[in-house]
C-alpha cells in the first residue's frame, strides 16, 4: 500500500512539473512586462521571437537587420505564467 501511495504521488509531480497553464499568452504576457518597464515602446513594429529554455518561455522583440535600437528578452515561467528575467540587449 506505502508502494502504491509514493508511486501516485511521484506520478502527480511529474505531472504537474510538466503541465503548463492553458491560457498563459507569453507574448502578450512580454508585451504588457516591457511597456510597464521601459518608457519607450519596444514592441511595436517588430519581430517577435520566442523558445523555450528549460521551463521558461524567452520572448524577444527584435529589430530589423542594419538598424540599432534595444531588443528587449523577457523570460516567464512556463507553469505559473510569471516574468522571472528581463533583459535590455542593445
């Protein structure tokens, strides 16, 4: 019975550590991060890229070739749709 008991529990942990939220919009979620922190909109007109670095979604909005500016990178947990990085590359 202990067996069966810590076989479950071990099985609901990998479960939960692999489920995402449904609703979790990280690019709208990156959006909203940015404009709140920098004075400058750097979203706007720009391509957005993101991947997945272990459990965290990387969003960048990214300038075109040959120009200079900032591209913000925001980083949000995959599993509770929070910031937990932001960096201003230039």
């Amino acid at each position: 019975m202990f067996k069966a008991l810590i076989v479950i529990a071990a099985l609901q942990l990998m479960v939960d550590q692999a489920m995402s939220q449904p609703n979790c919009d990280v690019v709208k979620i990156a959006e909203d991060y940015a404009r709140a922190r920098w004075p400058v909109d750097l979203t706007t007109d720009r391509r957005v890229v993101r991947w997945l670095e272990g459990n965290v979604w990387k969003v960048a909005f990214e300038i075109p070739p040959d120009t200079l500016g900032y591209v913000p990178e925001i980083g949000i947990d995959q599993r509770t749709c929070q910031v937990v990085s932001a960096i201003l590359w230039q």
